[in-house]
C-alpha cells in the first residue's frame, strides 16, 4: 500500500531485517510450543490410568492453557491495560503547543462556558482552540460570517455518558447553537479526536452559521480502546445523539436547525450506532458522513453486502444510491446517475484503506475487494493467502495515516462531500469549485 501511495520503497536490507525477525518469533513460539507439551506431558500422567494417552494428553495441555489464560487475564492483561490507561489519562492533561483557550462565547472552555477548559481533555482542547473565527471565515468566503459554535465535553467533567450528553446539549442551549442552519453531532475517536478538516468544511460552507457538537468518551486511542471496550464508541455516539435529537425535536419543525451526524474510523462506528438502519437514519436526520469505517460496522457492512448486483464491494451501489452513496473521491457521488433525494448518507472508503477492509474473515475467506479489478492504488500484483493476508492487512493498519490525503486511512478536503449531502439554500457547483479553490 504503502509504495502505491507515494512512500518510498523499502531499504535493500529490509528483506534481512525482516527474515531475521520471523526467525527470532518462530523461534519463540517453537520454545512456547514445547514447554506447553511439556507442562501438559506432566499433567496427563495420573490421567492415563483411566482415559487413552491421547486423550490424557490433549487433556494436560488443555489445563495448561486454562490455567495460564486465567493468569494472563487476571495479572498480565489487567495490569498492562491499567498501566496503559494511567498513561493516557496523563498526556489528557496537556494543550497542544499553540492551542489556547477560546475567548468567545461560542466555544465550550471559554470563560462564559459550563465546560471549563481544564476539563476537556488535550483532544477536546485542541477542538475548541483551532478552526477560524468570523472574521477569518468572512475573508475566506467572501460574505460576512458569524463565529462558529464549537462545544465538547470532557471525561474530567464526568465518565457518564449520559451526563456529558447532557452537558453538551447544556452548552448547546447556552451558545443559541439551535437557532443556527446547521448542527452537527461529531463523535470523536477513541480519545475525542475530532478531524479539524471536517468541522472547519461544514463552517466555511455554511459562513459559520454551524454548531458542531462532540465529546470524549475514553482515555485510549481508537485501536487501545477498540480492544478494551468496543462497545463503548457506540453507547457515547447513542447517548450525544439521543440527546441532541431530544432537544432538537422539542423546537417547531420550521425552526429547527439541519441535523447531520459524522463519525471518523472508531468515531463512525459511534455515529451509526444510534441507528436501527438507513431508513432511520432518513428519518432522524437530514445528512449523514461516515469516514473511514471500520469492517465491524454493523450497518456500514450490512449494506455494502447487499448491494446491488452488478457493483463492488470496494465501490457499492446500495438501492440506486437513493439514500447512501460511497465514495473515493467526489466524483463518485455522481455514481449512480439516479435520483438522490431526501436525507443524503456518504460513505467514504479508500480502495487501500486498510482500516476499511481489515476482518477476521481475511484469515479463512478471499474478499470479493481482491476478486474485483483492484482499486487504483492498491496493487493489481496482491493475492489473498490464508492468513498472510490477514496478517498483512493488519499491519498496515499501523501505518495507514501516514500516507498522502486520498490514501489509506487519511481523506482530503470535505468541503465538497458536504456540499453533496447538506448544500445551503441556493448553492451551485460553481460555488463549490470556488470555496475549494480558496481553500487549497
């Protein structure tokens, strides 16, 4: 992936390098492999008096397992989980070099917030302190603008889920964020990360007539807090949502703001969560963008797997593109030509995205994304090998942000995405040509 994306070629003695540590591994798992034949050798005598050598045996070593995955989960796991979690808990407390706090009304964290800014966290801090004010977005659209509401809530205020939804949906109330053209609900990554190039794409659109609403929901990074918790990004993207769509359904329907909802990697998993299914999402919301979504998307999946015959899996059509659409680039929207009407639902996914296309089911099962004509940075000489695949997918998850825009896990410029689904009144291509124009 890597090489396709514009990254240089591995180093002449990268094939030695690598060589010499499967050989070190193999060479631990074979020493792994004998002490556990041997533990359970020494388990399985006394029981060889009264079952088969093979049956004891089998029986020894499963004792051996039990007993060393007990202490593993009980000492190893929960200590190195705990140590982990102190450690993120730290570097929460600390600001970015250059993010300072808000000074205006509009952003959680300033001095006329309920959210102080020491409780937001180093991801919740950087949200609020970047991104341009009125008068930078006046200069960059060409029309005046307002000051962009921005609120967070942070796991220093409360590790309640539903407190902090409320505490949002407080900030939400005290900012007017309900009386603006759009708002947002954002659910972060595994920290609270929320991409800065998505939010500050909806308020260049919209001349920050925005609100964009998020909160942290956990300590760890997304893969840390994926194996930890996987159900917590859902529980904090069900309870943000659920509250928002509380408050907003209370106002007169010709007075409500746009609702969208976006999510990024963990964050979509968050974002699609509060969905029983595409329809609901039709009828809760006036727009949806999903980033990046990870194969255990329950709903992302669903529809991608049935899709209509004919597409594929790395660019699916689900139902004529009357709802969802999925997309590479912004051209793709244009796919299929059919009506799009109603609440727009934008999937994006990178052909080498391995975020994307990781499963389980690699290890066993070729997927139909390596059985199609590749996607136009994945190579045409990749093979799917029991296993190997599995294991070579998941270790360009590790790397896969640290790649140019438009590759693995790393998206461009949103501006037009959200043009696609939420355009504002009277708004033409032209004007997008124009605002991405500025922008770049």
């Amino acid at each position: 992936m890597h090489a396709l994306a514009g990254k240089p070629a591995p180093g002449r003695w990268a094939p030695l390098v690598v060589a010499l540590v499967c050989a070190v591994l193999l060479s631990a798992f074979v020493a792994v492999g004998r002490l556990l034949h041997a533990a359970g050798q020494l388990l399985s005598r006394p029981l060889r008096r009264v079952v088969p050598t093979a049956l004891a045996t089998l029986l020894g070593i499963a004792v051996v397992l039990l007993v060393l995955g007990a202490i593993a989960d009980r000492f190893v796991v929960a200590t190195a989980f705990s140590a982990v979690d102190s450690s993120f808990d730290s570097a929460n407390n600390g600001t970015r070099v250059g993010i300072e706090a808000p000074d205006v009304p509009q952003r959680s964290g300033s001095p006329a917030s309920w959210s102080p800014w020491d409780e937001l966290g180093v991801e919740g801090r950087s949200f609020v302190g970047l991104g341009a004010d009125a008068e930078e977005l006046t200069d960059i659209v060409g029309a005046t603008a307002l000051e962009p509401i921005r609120v967070y809530a942070g796991l220093d205020s409360s590790e309640d889920l539903d407190e902090l939804a409320e505490l949002v949906v407080a900030e939400l109330d005290r900012t007017g964020a309900f009386g603006r053209a759009v708002l947002c609900v954002a659910v972060p990554t595994g920290r609270g990360w929320v991409n800065p190039a998505v939010a500050q794409a909806l308020e260049f659109l919209y001349a920050g007539d925005s609100a964009i609403a998020s909160m942290q929901y956990s300590y760890l990074p997304s893969p840390l807090s994926f194996l930890v918790d996987p159900e917590r990004a859902k529980d904090a993207g069900r309870a943000l949502f659920d509250a928002v769509y509380e408050r907003w359904s209370e106002l007169p329907e010709g007075d409500r703001p746009l609702l969208v909802i976006s999510g990024e990697s963990l964050g979509s998993t968050g974002a699609q969560a509060p969905f029983s299914g595409l329809e609901d999402i039709r009828v809760r919301t006036d727009g949806a963008l999903f980033i990046g979504p990870p194969d255990s998307n329950t709903l992302w999946r669903d529809l991608v797997e049935r899709r209509d015959r004919g597409s594929s899996q790395i660019l699916p059509v689900y139902d004529a593109g009357s709802t969802a659409r999925f997309a590479s680039s912004p051209g793709d929207l244009d796919l299929p030509a059919g009506a799009w009407d109603g609440t727009r639902v934008v999937f994006l996914q990178n052909p080498s995205d391995p975020i994307v296309w990781w499963s389980p089911q690699l290890a066993w099962q070729r997927p139909d994304w390596l059985r199609e004509e590749r996607g136009d940075d994945v190579s045409t000489a990749m093979r799917w090998y029991p296993v190997v695949t599995f294991l070579q997918v998941a270790a360009d998850m590790a790397v896969s942000a640290d790649v140019p825009a438009g590759h693995g896990h790393r998206y461009g410029n949103f501006v037009e995405y959200w043009a696609a689904i939420i355009p504002p009144k009277g708004w033409t291509a032209d004007d997008t040509e124009r605002l991405v124009a500025v922008i770049d």
